[in-house]
C-alpha cells in the first residue's frame, strides 16, 4: 500500500474520531442543560417550584390566599443569568378555575401599595395591603398596582372587585404616572387622580412634558375621568396676559416648562376659550421651532389629545 493511501487512511480515521467525539459531548451537553425541566407547580402557600433551561435558571415560588370565596395566587420568579432580575404575577381562581389573569397576566418587576418600593412580596403581604372596599358597598375589591420598571415608565392598575361574578372596575396602563386614591366629596366612595401622560416627550423632554391632572371617579360600574373633579375657575385676562408676556420663544426647548403647557392645563381645567387666548397672545414666530404656525400647533395637539384613554369621556369637556 503506497504512503499516500495510508495517509488519507489515517486523515479519515482522525475525522471519524472527531464526529464522533463532538456528537457525544453534544448529547452530554444537552442531556445536562434539559435533564431538569420545569415542575407542575402544587397549589398551596409557599411551593417553591425550580427550573433550569437552556436560556436561564429560575426560582419560582407560589403563595396564595383565600378572600370572599376566591384563591388569589402570587407568583414569584427570580432568575439567574438573565437581564430579567424578576417577575410577579396575580392570578384568582375559584373552585380550581382561573378567572382573572388569563389575557391580562403580564410581568412585573413589583407590585406596590403607596408608592414604587412599597412592594407586595407574597399572598398574604397582598392580603393585608392590597384588599380593600374602596367602594363603600361591602364587597372588597383586589387592587393591583403593577411597576415594570425602567426610565420613568410603566404603570398599570387594576381593581376587581371581589363580587359574584367578579367586576373589573379599572384596568388601565397609566404609562409614567401611578394612582392615588382621595375621597374628594367625603361620600365614602374613593375617586381616583392620575396624570395624564399623552403628553409625555411631545416635542420635548420628559421633564419638561405637560401632565396635567386627571381625575376618575365610579359611574356605573367602572372608573372614568369626571369632569366636575377637574373643572377649575376661569383665569382672569390678567392672568393669561402675565403668562403670554413671560413667553420669549414657541418653541420646546426653553427653560423648565414647555411654553404650551399652561394651554394644556387650561384645556384639562375646563377653559378651552382661555386656552386659545393664551396661544393667540404669546405666539411667537419662530423658524426653527416645533410649529410653523398655530394652526399647526392646534391640528397636532387635537391629533395627540385624541390618543388619550380618557378621551371618550372628557371630549365635551375640552371642548377643541
């Protein structure tokens, strides 16, 4: 047999080899990352569920609690390896059917009472800080206000009130602003103040964005924005001149405030007719500015208040 045919002999034997030994490691490989797969979670306060996958390891951990006949279900998860440090879910169950959470699950970084860091950190931390009857009917209502983290954004809140069937009576992403709760007419019944936040980076900095207050109170079943917490007094000629000399430049980048945001809360309080005085008085041509004029402007800010969520139930009330 001639040297070159050996040597292919043995050149095919040593790549034969190496098949072989990489096809081997692959299979030890990833019998070692899928050999603990995830485990069915047993109902029940405090199982703790482990998960180890190929895409990252978890620790999950379940508690629940029982309120007016319904489960409510806490879900932990912390991970390891992943830019996701953890994640809370809320679910309610009755007589071992999911009722609520289904569609509207989503992750959070936390749930929180009073402010962000206030933290609900199991069932029965909810159980206490989170059931209340902000109605005053006697039925308490589970209120969920969810943090995802990040710059500024996002939040979103729900209550469900805790009625055969049960009632979603808010369950609304508030993007950069939370909720409190006031009962401003001492009724007994708690209203809801938000901030608007369409309004946020409109042609400017999120500092600087307009957010003016948004007041909620209970109609007919559902939380939605009322006018008549909102309405403030009309401002004197005065006053909307003294603002509209202040301004030097229409444009969004001077100072703290953006020059159109007092026209916003005068739209917001009930004043469109001082709002468009305020416009017409401190308008100041500027080329290189957000609006080439104040039609622009009014086309544009009619366009974005449109997108708000509250809408529908203060058109008449802005009055554009």
């Amino acid at each position: 047999m001639s040297i070159k045919i050996k040597s292919k002999i043995v050149y095919i034997g040593i790549i034969c080899v190496a098949v072989i030994l990489c096809a081997t490691a692959g299979f030890f490989i990833y019998k070692n990352l899928t050999s603990e797969k995830d485990m069915p979670v047993n109902e029940g306060a405090g199982d703790t569920v482990k998960t180890n996958t190929v895409q990252t390891k978890a620790v999950t951990t379940i508690t629940s609690t029982e309120v007016n006949g319904y489960k409510i279900n806490f879900t932990h998860s912390s991970f390891a390896d992943s830019i996701i440090d953890e994640s809370n879910k809320i679910d309610i169950t009755k007589e071992g059917k999911k009722i609520w959470g289904e569609v509207i699950d989503q992750d959070f970084g936390g749930f929180y009472v009073d402010g962000v860091g206030d933290w609900i950190k199991d069932a029965d931390d909810l159980k206490k800080k989170a059931i209340e009857d902000i109605t005053g009917n006697g039925i308490p209502e589970l209120i969920i206000k969810g943090y995802s983290g990040g710059a500024h954004c996002c939040f979103h809140t729900y209550i469900i009130e805790l009625s055969n069937p049960i009632s979603i009576l808010f369950d609304l992403d508030t993007g950069n602003s939370g909720i409190e709760f006031k009962d401003l007419n001492n009724d007994g019944v708690m209203e809801l103040v938000t901030n608007e936040d369409v309004f946020a980076y409109w042609y400017t900095s999120f500092a600087a964005s307009p957010m003016p207050e948004v007041v909620l109170s209970l109609q007919n079943g559902k939380y939605r924005a009322d006018p008549k917490y909102m309405r403030k007094a009309v401002p004197t000629g005065k006053e909307i001149k003294a603002e509209a000399d202040g301004v030097e430049s229409w444009s969004g980048a001077q100072g703290p405030e953006v020059t159109w945001k007092y026209a916003i809360d005068l739209i917001y309080s009930g004043n469109m007719p001082s709002a468009k005085k305020y416009v017409d008085l401190a308008w100041r041509p500027d080329i290189a500015g957000e609006f080439k004029s104040k039609e622009e402007f009014w086309r544009e800010l009619d366009e974005t208040i449109k997108d708000s969520p509250y809408y529908n139930d203060l058109a008449p009330f802005f009055n554009l």
